[in-house]
C-alpha cells in the first residue's frame, strides 16, 4: 500500500480570511467549491468551549475527476479534494493530503494524474501567499499511533 503524503502550508492571516481567498482561488481556476465546513461554528454550536478556529474546504475538478474514475472506480472515496485550515489570530496552517499519493493507492498510474491536482493546490496557496512548510508521509506517524501515545478518548 501507497503511505499517503501530505503538504503544509503557513501564512500570517487570520484563517476565516484563509478561507475567503481559498474560496475565491477555487472560482479563479474554475473549479467546483463543494462546501466550507466550519468547525468552530458547529463546535460552539454544541458548547464545546473555546472551539479551535478550523476548517474544511471541499472542492472539486469534474475533468480530473472523470479521468480518475476512468482508470478506478475506487477512487470515489478519495474524491472530491480536500483542505484542512486551522489555525488562530495572524497565523494560519492548510493542510493538503495528496491525491497523487491518495489515487495511487488506486492505480500506480494515477499518482501522474494526480500530480496536476497537487501542482494546482500549491499554486492557488501560493497565490494567497502561503509558504510550503513541509511535505510528510502519513506513515512517519503511524508508529507513535501504534504504540499507543497519541489515543485521545472522544467523549
């Protein structure tokens, strides 16, 4: 199995501005804008006080993502792409799982494919001016989750 990459990304703004201009860099390339879920605003919905400023951008490109099903159906459940943003007063991180690495664990050939999704994420984070911070295997973390540190109780 393909370990899944992610990209990080940081930018000194407040993350509901974040959002705006990542909204806005989804209808400058002509991409489908899905949803923004907010979940401080659901978080403080539900009295879980002092909600950490985060969200999920969720966005798509039905070109792409005809190709992607053209070679594995199975890609479905990676689709649509997806930014996770949080962060607090003038700092912000995006995190940005892959598809590359994500529909290669479909089909070795979509990681090429893949790539061009990828290629456009950093490009519309750099237009609002955030900095690639670090690229990660999903993997490096999977030994302290299998020892056991890291397990948070949900209650």
């Amino acid at each position: 199995m393909v370990p899944f990459e992610y990209f990080r990304y940081e930018v000194a703004k407040d993350p509901d501005k974040v959002v705006e201009e990542i909204q806005r860099a989804i209808a400058r390339h002509d991409l489908i804008e899905h949803t923004v879920i907010n979940h401080r605003r659901d978080m403080a919905r539900h009295l879980i006080p002092n909600p950490p400023w985060a969200y999920s951008v969720i966005f798509a490109n039905p070109r792409a993502g005809a190709t992607f099903l053209s070679v594995a159906m199975t890609v479905v459940t990676e689709m649509p792409a997806r930014l996770g943003i949080y962060g607090d007063f003038g700092h912000t991180s995006i995190i940005y799982h892959t598809m590359s690495s994500l529909l290669a664990r479909h089909h070795s050939d979509l990681r090429y494919a893949g790539e061009t999704i990828d290629a456009l994420v950093d490009e519309m984070c750099t237009e609002i001016g955030a900095e690639l911070i670090s690229r990660e295997l999903w993997s490096d973390h999977l030994e302290s989750m299998a020892s056991g540190r890291g397990r948070i109780p949900i209650g």
